[in-house]
C-alpha cells in the first residue's frame, strides 16, 4: 500500500489526475472505474483542465462507474448518470457509448446486475479503480455487513448513507433506498486501486480501514490485501493514521 498524504486540496487533486490520465497515456485503451462522491469532484475538475490542454485523449478509454440509485431517473439531476456528466463526461472526448454507468432504472434489476458483470468481464481487467470513503467504511454501496457480494448486485442503503448524502437532495425522503453497485470482488479484481480521502471526518475510518482488522463491517478494510492500492489522503483525513 502506497500511501501519500497532501497538505493542499490542489496538490491531491493534481495527484490523482496524473494517476488516471498517467494510465491513459500509456494505455490509450484503458478501463477506468469512476467513482461519484464529493472527494473525486475536484480530481475530475482537474483531469478536465489538463485534457483541455491536449496533453491525453479518452477516445480510445472505457469507463466502468461503481454504482447507480436504483429508481431515480437517469436525468435527476443527482443521478450518477447526471453527475458524471456534469463533472467529468462533458468535458472530455470519452464517446458516449464507452461511458458504462448500471442502469438504475431496469425493469429486471437482478439482470441489470448480470448484464453490467458481463459486460466488465467482457473489457478484462479494470486497469484503475477511483474510490472514495464512505464513513462507515463503504467502498462504492458495499455496506457494513456480515458478508459481502462479490458482484454487481442491489443494495438497500445504510440509513447512514442516506443521510450523507441527503445533503444533495431537498430532503431525507428523497433519497433512494436502494442502489447498484459494483461488489467488492469486481473492486479487488482491478489492476490498481486509487483511494482517495479528504477530510477530518473520515480520519477514524481511515484508520480502520487502512490499519485495522480486515472485516465485513469496515469494507474498505479488504484493501489491505491489495497489491497494488495507492492512497490519497489531506492531511485532516490522515490524522490517525499510527
Ligand atoms: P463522499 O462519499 O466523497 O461524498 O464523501 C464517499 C463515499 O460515500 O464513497
């Protein structure tokens, strides 16, 4: 494990952009999984300004997202659809038909699921996985939990979840119960992981995450037997680290 810790916002952000436009470089075909979040907002800003510049092109690139609400529609405008767009697909040359996000709206959404396996299996490896931290240890909706799934899968949402991202929505109501996401064994299959953390709140689950017992209920915990995970951390988010 790898891990880098930033005194400003502006140098982790430059960081992470340089590992993901780093990969496209060298590999022009590459297959990114994206995360949505506030941590990765001013990483994509950053990729943007940098693709702006001509240095690197998606146009041969695959995206994979980790996860979607199930029931919102695609063009809510706090979709995962609509936030990638906004933050990241509108600035860049990734064709329309590359850009994977799970269908939160399928009629059939345990198909859904099978569909988006298949289709990840279809592109081989990820070569880089972006993920942010959820403060009960989720990675992507992989909840606390006495087991996880490996697949992509439905998931009803930790009520604290919801609450967090409440803060996007008008009310608590109007956050969907259910989602998704990518399981943890799609997670861990990816060539290269990229954490990214920000933020005093998240330092205990950090701390877990990265140095505590490898459990279910701290997901983000089974990064550990990663070989290859690089850590991105402010210096607020890497407070308790030993
Ligand atoms: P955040 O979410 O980036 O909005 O804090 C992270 C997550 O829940 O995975």
């Amino acid at each position: 494990m790898n891990v880098l810790v930033f005194d400003t916002d502006d140098k982790l952000n430059e960081a992470g952009a340089n590992i993901i436009s780093g990969i496209v470089q060298t590999s022009p075909r590459a297959v990114l999984g994206l995360a949505t979040g506030g941590t990765p907002i001013g990483i994509y800003r950053q990729l943007a300004a940098d693709f702006e510049r001509g240095m690197f092109s998606f146009r041969n690139a695959v995206t994979f997202n980790l996860d979607e609400y199930v029931g919102l529609p695609e063009d809510h405008p706090e979709s995962y659809h609509s936030y990638m767009r906004h933050h990241l697909f509108r600035h860049i040359d990734l064709p329309d038909a590359q850009a994977h996000l799970p269908n939160g709206n399928a009629a059939d959404p345990r198909a859904e699921c099978r569909r988006y396996d298949e289709l990840i299996e279809r592109h081989g490896q990820i070569d880089l996985q972006l993920l942010g931290l959820g403060h009960n240890g989720h990675i992507g909706f992989n909840e606390p939990a006495h087991a996880l799934t490996k697949g992509t899968h439905v998931v009803e949402l930790a009520e604290a979840t919801r609450k967090a991202n409440a803060r996007y929505f008008l009310s608590l109501d109007e956050v969907p119960c259910q989602a998704i996401t990518m399981g943890v064994g799609t997670i861990l299959k990816a060539k290269k992981i990229l954490l990214v953390v920000k933020g005093a709140d998240k330092a205990d689950i950090v701390a877990k995450a990265l140095q505590g017992p490898i459990t279910t209920d701290c997901p983000a915990s089974l990064l550990q037997t990663h070989p290859n995970l690089i850590v991105l951390l402010d210096r607020a988010a890497a407070e308790k680290l030993g």
